[in-house]
C-alpha cells in the first residue's frame, strides 16, 4: 500500500493511548519509546486471518483492520451490523471501501460478487 500524504490517522477505540488507525487501513503504535529507527511511531505489519481478513495484535488481543478503521472513523457497529468490504478484496480496509451493513445486505453483496465471476 502507497503512502498518503492526506493519509489520516485516529486512535484505536479502546487503545487510545497506545494506538493509532489511518484511512488508508494502516495501524501504527504510539508507544512511549523510540524505536530502533528513531521513530517514534511503528507500523504493524497485520496477518491473514484463516477467512482472509487482516487482523492485528493490540496489548495482546487479536482485532480485525476493517473493525478499527470503522469504528474510528464512523463510529461503534450499529446493532445487527456487519463490516462490509464494497469491493469483496477482504485485505482491503481503506475507509472508502468498508461500512456497516445489515447481514443480509452483505449477503446479498457477497452473492452478487460470486454471480459476476465467470465460471
């Protein structure tokens, strides 16, 4: 993923301390320290969860990319909401491509996609 300089960066709801989520889908630690590099910042490097999501270690509990970028730019999952990745890439969690959705809008989403790739 490139660099933005428009890049925007919130903290982690529930890490605000220690973290920081960008619109771009980026995670970095705002730890007290320096790094090795003099930063003073570190961006995590996320993992492919088994159903390909991206997820991130924070203070020891695993937490999905697409879940902080949502909730800290638009907000807590509204009740009997899912995240939503518009394009159907699950390793894509820019703002722009994420939202909330009822399970069924997402279901239907998710069969569209399936219904347009050739067999």
């Amino acid at each position: 993923m490139c660099r933005d300089a428009d890049e925007q960066w919130r903290p982690v709801v529930g890490h605000e301390q220690h973290y920081e989520v960008s619109d771009l889908g980026r995670v970095r630690s705002r730890r007290s320290w320096r790094w090795a590099d003099g930063a003073e910042t570190h961006l995590l490097t996320p993992y492919a969860h088994t159903r390909g999501y991206r997820k991130v270690c924070l203070d020891g509990a695993r937490h999905f990319v697409h879940t902080l970028v949502l909730t800290a730019f638009v907000g807590p999952r509204p009740e009997g909401h899912v995240a939503d990745h518009r394009d159907g890439r699950k390793d894509s969690n820019a703002l722009s491509n994420l939202e909330w959705v009822t399970p069924l809008e997402n279901s239907r989403r998710w069969r569209a996609s399936k219904s347009l790739v050739p067999a």
